[in-house]
C-alpha cells in the first residue's frame, strides 16, 4: 500500500503528488495516541466517542487546517472523511495524507469511491477505507490497527539526504502534477535529461529529485553550476588533472566528471559553457571515458548527465554559441520547469509551505496572510519565481509585527489595489494567464495549445506576441509563424 521508505518521507511523492519530497524525517518519537481527524463539518459524536476510547483527537476542517496539525516528528492515527469534502477540495489533502507517520483511514461513500482521484488516494495512501454509514466503534478499531503499525516504524530511518526536509518540492497545479509524472517516468532510465525553466523554478531540484528517484541514488549527486566556473578552469574542474599538467599542479586532481561515477552530473547553466568545455563534454558522452589533463589514459566513467539552462539555447545554437550536436545529445528528454506565475493556486501553497518551513520560534505567532497578501502574491508576476518567493516571505518573517503577513511585509503593497485595475486589464492577465498554462501543458507546441484554447493557431501566434510569450530573437520574432515541431520536445 505504502511506498518505499526513500520515497514516502516528510511528504513523500507519488504518482501525482502535490509534494515530491526527497528528504526523509530524523526521527519519528511514536507518543500517547493522537489522532487527526478531518472533515468539512467534524461529527462531534464521532470525536468524543474517540476521546472516550483514549485518543487525543485533533479535528480539521480543511487542507489547510490539517497541515497546520500534521507533524512530522509524531506517530498518529488519521481519520479523512473523504465524502464530506467537495470533489475540488479534495486534491488538497494529498501533501497531508502522505505523510508516512500518520495511519489513515479513510471514510467515504460508494458514490465518492468512483472517484479515480478518491481511489488513488485511498490506494496510496490509506491502511484501509469504511463505506459511510460506519459505526463509531469501527473506526475507533480501525485507527487502532493504522496507529500501531506507523508506531512499529523503525525510528532509526535512513538519514536524510538533505538537512532539515529542505528538498521537498510542492506543487499541485496540473504543469507542476505532470512534472513529477515526467520525474518519476525519467527517473528509472539512464537517458541525459535536460531542464529548461526560467531562473527559480527549480531546475535543480527537479535534477536531485531525479537523481533521488533513479538506480543512482546511492552514488552522489554532483552539481555544477558551469556560468560560476571560471572559463579557465572549467577543463580541469570537470576532467581533472595529472600531477605536472601545468605550472603549480603539485598533486593529481579528480575532476568533477570522474568524482560523480556512478551518479548523477548535474550541469547548471550549460548555456554557460564555454566552446572548448562543449568539445570535451561531448567527447565524453560519445565515448564514456575522460581524459585527465596532462594525462594519456582513458578513464571509464559512468554518469547520468541532467543539465539545465534559463537562457534560450536555440537562440545559441542559432547564433554559434552552442554546439547542436551537443544539445542532441544533452535533451535526449526534456523537462519544462513551469514558471511561478503560472502555477495559479500553487502560488499561495508555496507560500504557506515557506512560512511553516521558515518560521523561527520567535514568529510563532504569525498565523497566515491577510487577504490583500494573498492578493498581492497571485497579482505579483514573481521574475525570480521560487526563489523570490522564498526571500519575500523570510523578509516578511521578520518585519511582520502582527498575526498575518501584510502585502507590506512582502514588500508587495503595489500590488494589492484590486479597484485599480480595469476589467480590461484584469481579463488581459486572465487571458495571458491561460496562454501560458496552454502552452506549458503543450510544451509549446502551438496547434495543440490553440485546440486547447479554442482559437485559431495563428490568433494564439498574435495574442502571443500581444502578450510578451515569444522568445526574443527566435524566429517567431522575425515574423514567421514557426511550424509545430519538436524543437521544445
Ligand atoms: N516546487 C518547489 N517546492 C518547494 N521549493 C522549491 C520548489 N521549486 C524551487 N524551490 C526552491 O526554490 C529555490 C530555487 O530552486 P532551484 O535552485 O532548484 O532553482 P533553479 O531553477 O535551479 O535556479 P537557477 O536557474 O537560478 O539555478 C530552492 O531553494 C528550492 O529549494
């Protein structure tokens, strides 16, 4: 029923996981019989037959109450009324039902169980299900039986591969479901992957939680970042060096290829690299081996190549600065990391999930944001995505001075004036909004967003370009419509 430990962690993935968590909790202290209980409207019969059997009942009423409830440290029961929530509401729960220290039981109705939604649910996540009407005393029984095997959990886990749960990726979007879909699919083959996504988004993320899902997890996970290296350094960083290769090579030096044997390369920024760096990286993939420099032998070595960019590698390639036959080799799969502006709902998700993770003891009173925050953050077209979104709400940890973040706090207060954008101006975001999304889902591929948006393909060309989604300098610039192609496969 359950995954493997390495995967259902903190929060852990699934198959279309709204949190696709590499880290694995420190410790699970299994402590008196506590048991979350959620639903849209709690039956408080149903608590206080729970409380007379022992438990420590904790109800919520929403996604958002329950996550605030889960902890990560603590063993417990869950019992999720699964018909008491509409349909929509239902996918919020997933980040919280995955989580590997509480025994769910689920309650719901045959109507509900149609669901393929609800089934996933209850078949990923739940150690059995009750059809409603069910009488008080089997649930109390049920929850006994779930509580006592997450109590038998080992607390002696596999120590985490990151501090602090610090590499869980949220997302509930449809883009974001349909990433991890594609990270679990590429996960389990060796082909080069290659992460296209603006500056933020989670490039590098996406290439651990690849790593973390593959054969090679055991192996490291070696990340350069090619725009930081020195363009000087960057042959014998990647390939190493011979003692004596040059002046002041006093000792042999592994270069970063060869240290990451059996794992997983990480290139960063390879739109960075320089035309030398590209010869030898694509030698090395045609033939498997490096050459340390200075030095005559052919050194085997077997890594996975995941490598991402922000910047516009068609336009490089057009213009020289890439080698082509280097990307063919490079994006044998390609992932579309969906910018944050795009990822609707996600974006007020994140934020909570940043407040809880950055919250220190002395901001134990912040609670949430008011709603001109939250109006702020969906109003906000966030250039530095995650990232951005990270700082703003550590900053506003610190300069909040009441219960709820303010717009201010975000350092987004001009973003909040709802009355000062026209309906004009409120239906062009919306438009662009859609567009986006559109092609994201298509990995632009123009025909089928313009089926998906119902309008022609060449309106979707002009709107487009209306909007600010062209690429600057591509061919769709110079004024011809480019043909669909595989280009962003
Ligand atoms: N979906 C997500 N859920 C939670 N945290 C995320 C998510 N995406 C990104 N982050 C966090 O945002 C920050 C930036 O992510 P990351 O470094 O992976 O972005 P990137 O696209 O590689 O950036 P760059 O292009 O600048 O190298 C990191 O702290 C990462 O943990």
């Amino acid at each position: 029923m359950r995954e493997s430990p390495h995967l259902t962690s903190v929060a852990s993935v699934a198959a279309a996981g709204s949190h696709l968590s590499l880290a694995v909790p420190k410790q699970r202290a299994a402590v008196a019989r506590q048991l979350l209980y959620v639903a849209r409207t709690p039956d408080e019969t149903l608590i206080a037959h729970l409380k007379s059997r022992g438990w420590q009942v904790a109800a919520a009423r929403s996604a958002h109450e329950l996550g605030r409830l889960v902890k990560p440290d603590i063993a417990c029961a869950g019992v999720v009324d699964l018909a008491s929530f509409a349909p929509r509401d239902i996918g919020g729960l997933e980040a919280s039902l995955r989580q590997q220290q509480i025994g769910w039981i689920a309650l719901a109705t045959n109507e509900r169980l149609d669901d393929p939604l609800v089934r996933r649910l209850v078949r990923h996540y739940c150690f059995d299900f009750v059809k409603l009407p069910v009488a008080h005393a089997t649930i109390d029984y049920l929850a006994g039986h779930a509580f006592g095997m997450v109590a038998l959990c080992d607390p002696e886990l596999p120590p985490p591969v990151s501090e602090a749960g610090d590499e869980e990726m949220v997302g509930t979007c449809e883009a974001m479901q349909q990433l991890f879909r594609t990270i679990r699919k590429v996960a389990n083959t060796d082909a080069s992957v290659f992460i296209a996504g603006e500056s933020g988004t989670g490039k590098e993320l996406t290439a651990l939680a690849i790593h973390e899902r593959s054969p090679r997890r055991k192996a490291p996970f070696t990340p350069i970042n090619c725009g930081a290296i020195p363009h000087h350094l960057l042959q014998s960083e990647l390939f190493g060096y011979e003692r004596g290769a040059f002046t002041g090579a006093n000792q042999r030096k592994i270069g970063r290829v060869e240290a990451a044997d059996g794992g997983t390369l990480f290139l960063d920024e390879i739109g960075d690299l320089p035309l030398e760096s590209q010869a030898s990286l694509l030698r090395f993939l045609q033939e498997g081996k490096i050459e340390r420099l200075g030095g005559r032998e052919s050194i085997p070595v077997d890594v996975r190549i995941i490598s991402a960019t922000h910047v516009d590698l068609d336009g490089a390639m057009r213009e020289g600065q890439f080698r082509a036959d280097l990307f063919h080799r490079l994006c044998v799969l390609r992932l579309d990391e969906p910018p944050l502006r795009a990822r609707g709902r996600d974006i007020e998700i994140l934020a909570y999930h940043m407040l809880h993770k950055f919250k220190t003891d002395n901001a134990r009173k912040i609670r949430g944001y008011t709603p001109s925050a939250i109006e702020a953050l969906y109003n906000y077209n966030w250039p530095g995505n995650v990232r951005e979104l990270i700082n703003r709400v550590r900053r506003a940890i610190v300069m909040a001075e009441n219960k709820l973040i303010s717009a201010d706090d975000l350092d987004l207060a001009g973003y909040t004036e709802q009355e000062s954008m026209t309906l004009t101006q409120a239906r062009e975001a919306a438009e662009k909004r859609a567009i986006e999304a559109a092609l994201l889902r298509h990995r632009h591929r123009l025909n089928e967003a313009a089926v998906d948006l119902n309008v022609s393909r060449v309106t979707l060309y002009r709107l487009m370009g209306v909007h600010g989604l062209r690429e600057p300098g591509s061919a769709d610039d110079k004024g011809a419509l480019p043909a669909d192609g595989p280009a962003r496969e």
